[in-house]
C-alpha cells in the first residue's frame, strides 16, 4: 500500500527553521505536526519514520524554538512544529514563536495537512483551541491525531473522544475524522501513514 512504501523511504532531517527566510523551497507537499510539549510528538514522527531519534524529544523550552524540516522521500517534506503551552516560557519567547507560526501557516502553499496531536488523557485544551483557531484563519486543514491511547481505558477513552469532537465541530478547518494512536504499541501509524500518503 502507498503508506508503507512511502514510509519505506528514507527520512532525512534537512535542517531546523528559526525565520520564514530560512524555509526551504516549496518544490514538494508538506504535513506538519503540531501539539502541547509531552504530548508524544516526537515519539509519533519516530514511530511514523520507522526511526528511533530522528525528530527529537523536545523537553527543553529552548528547542522549541525551531520548525524542524524532515524529508520523507524526495516528494514529501514532514514539518515538525515547535511544542506549545510550556507554563514558564517567557513571553518574548512565546510571542516570537507564535508569530513564526503564523507566518508560517499562513505563507506556505504547499503544506497540505496540520496534524493536532492531543493528548488522549487530556483532551483538548485552551491552547490546543489557540492553535486550531490559527489554523482556521490561516485556512489549514486540520487533522487531530490522539496520542497515548494505551494509556487510558476504553471509557475515558470515549469521553475525551467526545470532548474532542465537540471543540472540533466548532473550527471550520477541522477534518472531522479523528485518528487514534499509540507510538507504544503502533496503534494507528499505518492509518496515519496512509492518510499522508493520500496528500501527497
Ligand atoms: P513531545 O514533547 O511532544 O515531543 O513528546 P515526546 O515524544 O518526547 O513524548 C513525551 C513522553 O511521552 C515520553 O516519555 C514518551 O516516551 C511518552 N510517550 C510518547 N508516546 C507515547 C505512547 O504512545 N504511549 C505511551 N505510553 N507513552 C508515550
């Protein structure tokens, strides 16, 4: 199928973005990732990848900072975006993220798909909300993707399933189709796999 192969690829990381002048060209379909810090990002794109350390656990507030570009083949480009809502980030440091963010949602024509990671424990949050309404303006399409399903029961599973499908109804960007994961157990990579493959 055309996830696996395009995943059977190579994943290379090409560099780390900190200014929209740093952006590579825009010869190829792009998806970015975007999510709270802890959310699972970087273990999900590692898991994605079939790499163990390609993209970077981002524990430190000061490597967020950048817009990490991976190559996933020579026609896909995966986006990892800086992690969000740190408690104690400066707000100088909050504020020129954000506004990289929007210049980067908003200016780049062939990013196809953000995809939301929420935590599957906790649902979504206020600045999940900030993020989705950025999408919005900037008219991204937007995916959520669950992350560390193995980590709740099946019933509160289900009620931050509903949770999260009452804030999407409310942003029109929002792709309706939630996608549940666990990089644990591998629970739903080869679905989200295809689903890039089918951007691209
Ligand atoms: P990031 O800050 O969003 O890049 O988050 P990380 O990828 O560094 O993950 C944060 C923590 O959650 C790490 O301790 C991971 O091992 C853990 N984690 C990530 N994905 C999963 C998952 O699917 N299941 C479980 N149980 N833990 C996970």
């Amino acid at each position: 199928d055309r996830g696996r192969l395009l995943f059977a690829q190579e994943s290379i990381f090409v560099k780390g973005v900190v200014a929209m002048s740093g952006l590579p060209p825009a010869d190829r379909i792009e998806v970015c990732f975007a999510g709270r810090s802890n959310v699972g990002k970087s273990t999900l794109i590692n898991a994605l990848t079939g790499t163990k350390a390609l993209a970077r656990a981002s524990n430190t507030p000061g490597r967020t900072q950048e817009i990490n570009y991976f190559a996933q083949g020579p026609d896909l480009y995966l986006v990892d975006l800086p992690g969000y809502g740190y408690a104690n980030a400066p707000l100088p440091v909050v504020e020129k993220w954000q506004k990289l963010l929007k210049q980067y949602l908003s200016g780049r024509p062939t990013l196809r798909r953000a995809f939301v990671l929420i935590d599957a424990r906790h649902g979504v949050k206020k600045v999940d909300e900030e993020i989705m309404a950025l999408l919005d303006s900037a008219a991204v399409t937007f995916q959520c993707v669950l992350t560390k399903t193995d980590k709740v029961k099946a019933a509160e599973r289900d009620k931050v399933l509903g949770q999260v499908r009452g804030a999407l109804s409310k942003h029109p960007a929002a792709y309706p189709e939630l996608i549940l994961t666990s990089s644990e157990k591998g629970d739903g990579i080869a679905t989200l796999r295809a689903i890039i493959a089918g951007l691209v």
